[in-house]
C-alpha cells in the first residue's frame, strides 16, 4: 500500500485521515496543498478515481470571491484553476496508487487494508 495524503494543515478532516492510518501503523507521505500544491498529472489521476473534478471541488471554500469566479469559468479552465489554486479542492483527497477518495471515507480505505 502506498498511501498519499493530499491536504491543508489546519483541515480537521484531513487529521482525522492522518490519525486513522497511524492507528493502524500504514505509512504515509502527506502533502501540503497550500503549501506544495498537485502536479497535473497527480491531478489527473485523483481525478479519473474519483469521476471527475467537480467531485474533487469544495462547495465550502472560504475564499467566496474565488469560488464566484470559479463557476463562471469553462470547464476546462476550471481544471486550471483549482491547480493554481488549490484552496478550491476538498480535503483530504487520499490516494492509494489509482484508486483515490475525496474527503474522510475510512469506510473505502479499510477496503484498501
């Protein structure tokens, strides 16, 4: 199993992920959105996982006047932006080679085990 961890420092979610697989001793590497962000090709894979990018968006950004500009872009300029801005993405996106989930979903990764 090699586990990734996408996510923001400060996300509850995205601790209650961490927690859950140090309970049960599985190593992770994670990485810090905000900070690192997501390469295109990370991206793309998390994406064709979870059933597209809308799947992977943050109804509940804090950055309202982003999310405002985001739903008037095309869809293909959507992609771009939640690459370049990364605060639009929900976390924690965990990723186990292809397979991927967005948010905490420890039902899904006790499949995973």
């Amino acid at each position: 199993m090699n586990i990734q961890i996408f996510g923001k420092k400060k996300c509850f979610d995205g601790r209650k992920a961490e927690r859950y697989f140090k309970e049960r001793g599985i190593k992770f590497q994670f990485v810090d959105l905000l900070d690192k962000g997501m390469s295109k090709g990370e991206f793309n894979s998390i994406k064709q996982a979870v059933g597209g990018f809308i799947n992977m968006l943050d109804e509940d950004c804090k950055d309202k006047n982003l999310m405002a500009l985001f739903r008037h872009l095309s869809d293909e300029d959507k992609e771009e932006k939640m690459l370049e801005n990364p605060i639009l993405l929900k976390t924690p996106i965990v990723r186990n080679g292809k397979q991927a989930t967005v948010g905490y979903n420890p039902e899904v990764w006790k499949d995973w085990e």
